[in-house]
C-alpha cells in the first residue's frame, strides 16, 4: 500500500473515532438536561411537601393545646359536679335533720294539747261535761263569780300563747322546709346542666381527636409522599452521576484511542520517510504537507466538538400568599382580647372581679361584648333569643347572634363574625372563634339568628 492510502485510511480512522467520541457525550449531555429538568420538578414537589407538613404540624400543634383545655375544662367542670353532689347530699341530711324537727314539734304540739286538756278539765265540775261558759254562770255569789271569770280568762290567756308558739314553730317549720326544698331543686338543676356541659365539652374532644388523627393520617401520608420525592431525586441524580462517569469513561477511551492513532500515523509517517529518502524533495514535502494538513483539520474538529461540552442546571423558585381577616364591629372585637386569655365560668362574667380576669359564661359574654359598644343586653339566652328580630340562616351578617342546641335547646350563644365562624365563651376553650359550618358546632347549629334591634 503507497503511503499516501495508509495516510488517507489512517486519518479516516482518526476521524470516525472523533466523531463517535464527541457524539455520545453530546447525545448523553441533553440526557442530563432532561433528568435534571425532572428533578426540578420533583425538588418543587418536595418543597410543597415539606410546606404541607410544616402546616400540618402547626395544626396539629394547635389542636393539642385545644385538647389541654377540654380536658383542663373538663377535669373542672368534673370537680364542679363532685362539689355539686356533695351539696345535694349535705342538703338532704338538713331535710333529714328538718325530718326530725317536725317530727319533735308535733310531739310537741301533742303535748300542748294535752295540756289545754287537763287546764279545761280542772275547771269542769267533778263527773260533768261543763265548759268555761257553765262554770262562770254557775257560781253562786258575787265574789265567786268575779273569781271564775278572772280564772277562765287566765286560762284562755294562756291558751291563746300556746295556740300561737304552736302557729310560729309551724310557719317557721314551712318557711324551713320551702328553703330546703328550693335550694334542693336548685342543685338538682345545676347538676343536671353540669352534667350536660359534660356531655357537650366530652362530644368537643372527640371531634378534636377525630381532627387530629385526620390529621395526622394526612402528614404520614404527605410524608411518605415526600420520601418518595426524594427517593425519586435521589435516583435521578443517580441517573445524571452515572451519565457523567460513563461520558468521563467514554471520553478517556476515546483520548486514548486517539493517542494510539496519532502514535501509529507518526510511526508510519517515520517509517516511510526513512524507506523513501531517495526519492525526489517535492513529492516528499508534498506528502509531509498533506499530512501536516490533515492533522491540522482532526485537531480542529477536536477542538469544535470539545467546545459544545456542558449545559446548564435549572432552578427553583417558589411563593406563597395568605389571606387577612377583617374587622366585623365593635361588639365582636371588643371580645378579641380575652381569646387565649380567658376561662369559661358556669355564671360568670356578671361581676366586675369576673369581667376582669376573663372569666364568662356563653350569655354573660355576648351582653358584655354588646355593650361594649353602647348596647345593653341580658345576660340569659332564654332572654337574648328576644332581644331582637329572627333572620334566616342565608341573611346571616356579622353581629347577628347564632344558637346552639347543646346539652338543651339554644344552651349555647355566640355572635357571628362571618365566613362561617363566630366568637363566643365556650366551655371547653373560654372566650375564642369557632367554625359552625364543619365539626361540632355545625352539627349543633339550631338555624335560630337574632340580629340585635
């Protein structure tokens, strides 16, 4: 083969091999553009995730402090129901111990009688049925009958006294057993409305722990979702550090082979030189030329392709908004400032000690608020469903008072604020704004709305 066709089939070689080398780096290049495309998108999923989960502990977060207080309240509301006992039971030894009063005063009521008796029989002629009218007739002098008279009347004095010790001891023993009574009937009543409230702030804390785990489920879930996030990029960047260790690879290989040409092409270009000095300068230096030239070109192509090596990663970037709340009147922000702050109190917010430490019962509150702003209301819910005129749910506004049916119909009032919410002095939470269209207090919503006149 002249020497001239190995240079032509040598360079060939060269150049395939160039080409092949700087291709695949070129084709796996926009591989990696295309993957780290991918994990961009899985990097912003992963920051919604982690975005989610922050929310969602702040939730859950919240929702134990709520639980605090129902059980706070409850524990409270369970010793109020223990003393409220105790007083029943103490009460009903007094009605016993009245029991054993009455039972006295009738003996001795028994025994003043037994008394007028003898007194009248003392009077009466031996044998005789005579009464006091036929013992002063029958007297038979003057002085006998003086006598007579002044000793009936004596005696009638002294009856009418024990006649009216004997009206005393029995208006006093009624005036006794009405008060025992009343104040019986009265911690019956507490008792029961005690135990109600129970009721209800139990039905709170369920609904809070059903929240709660609802919640919880949805972390794990976005958890798990966010591992997988990161499983996935973690892959991906697998993907694109394998990619550039195989263009690394594939690269050196290809340097290599490159070496070995170039030796090879200077070892046959030497070799030829030395078997053909004789022949003429020319055609030599033409030879030397074409093959100067031709390494010239392959230099230049390795160059070019050398330029076009690497590409750029993307970037992320992310925002987020949150709505504001706004003022719904005097009579509902008046109340802001005992949210977190305050203690439900079974009568409470009636005293100037209770308004000042926070301590209201759902009523006392709403006429607290209310007058606030220059509007006075009762502090009763019986009373407060007549302090102004009834709207439908659907004309609802801010202000409007909004009922409950707890542990009796309309046992619970508050004031809407809007957006389905309403601030009032709740049992398990004291003075706070809660949600009346999902959870507890929807399914205890009664429709009545009064909006003050």
């Amino acid at each position: 083969m002249s020497l001239k066709k190995k240079l032509i089939v040598l360079n060939t070689t060269i150049m395939l091999g160039l080409g092949s080398a700087f291709a695949i780096p070129s084709v796996k290049a926009e591989s990696i553009s295309d993957i780290q495309s991918q994990r961009t998108g899985v990097q912003s999923d992963i920051s919604e995730a982690e975005q989610v989960i922050k929310e969602l502990k702040n939730e859950q977060s919240k929702m134990n402090s709520q639980i605090a207080q129902i059980e706070t309240a409850m524990k409270e509301n369970d010793q109020k129901i223990k003393d409220t006992k105790q007083e029943v039971n103490d009460t009903e030894k007094d009605i016993d111990s009245l029991k054993k009063e009455i039972k006295a005063l009738e003996e001795r009521i028994a025994k003043r009688e037994e008394v007028l008796k003898e007194r009248a029989l003392s009077f009466q002629e031996s044998g005789g049925d005579v009464d006091y009218l036929e013992v002063v007739l029958g007297s038979k002098s003057f002085g006998e009958f003086v006598n007579r008279v002044g000793a009936v009347a004596t005696i009638v004095e002294a009856d009418q006294q024990i006649l009216k010790e004997q009206e005393a001891d029995k208006a006093d023993l009624e005036k006794k057993q009405a008060t025992v009574e009343k104040k019986l009937q009265s911690l019956k009543d507490m008792e029961v409305e005690l135990k109600g409230m129970q009721s209800q702030i139990a039905d709170q804390k369920a609904e809070t722990v059903k929240m709660k785990a609802k919640s919880e489920k949805k972390e794990s879930e976005t958890a798990a979702l966010k591992q997988s996030l990161e499983n996935k990029d973690a892959g991906l960047e697998a993907q694109i550090a394998s990619i550039r260790e195989d263009i690394k690879k594939e690269e050196e290989r290809k340097a290599s082979e490159k070496a070995e040409l170039d030796r090879a092409a200077k070892e046959v270009s030497s070799s030829n030189s030395s078997s053909e000095e004789s022949s003429s300068s020319p055609k030599g230096e033409a030879s030397a030329s074409g093959s100067s030239k031709s390494k010239g070109e392959s230099s230049s192509s390795n160059s070019s392709n050398n330029s076009s090596a690497d590409k750029p990663a993307a970037s992320i970037t992310g925002t987020s908004s949150k709505p504001s709340s706004a003022n719904t009147g005097s009579a509902i922000t008046a109340g802001y400032k005992y949210i977190g702050n305050s203690t439900y109190k079974f009568g409470g917010g009636r005293t100037a000690s209770d308004i000042a430490n926070g301590r209201f019962d759902c009523s006392a509150f709403v006429a607290w608020a209310y007058r606030q702003a220059g509007v006075n209301l009762p502090p009763s819910t019986d009373a407060l469903k007549s302090a102004g005129r009834q709207v439908s749910k659907s004309q609802m506004q801010p202000g409007d008072l909004v009922f409950f049916n707890t542990y009796k119909t309309d046992g619970h009032v508050g004031i809407y604020v809007g957006g389905g919410k309403f601030i009032g002095s709740q049992s398990s939470t004291g003075v706070a704004i809660a949600n009346m269209d999902s959870g507890y207090w929807a399914g205890v919503f009664n429709g009545r709305v009064v909006r003050v006149n």
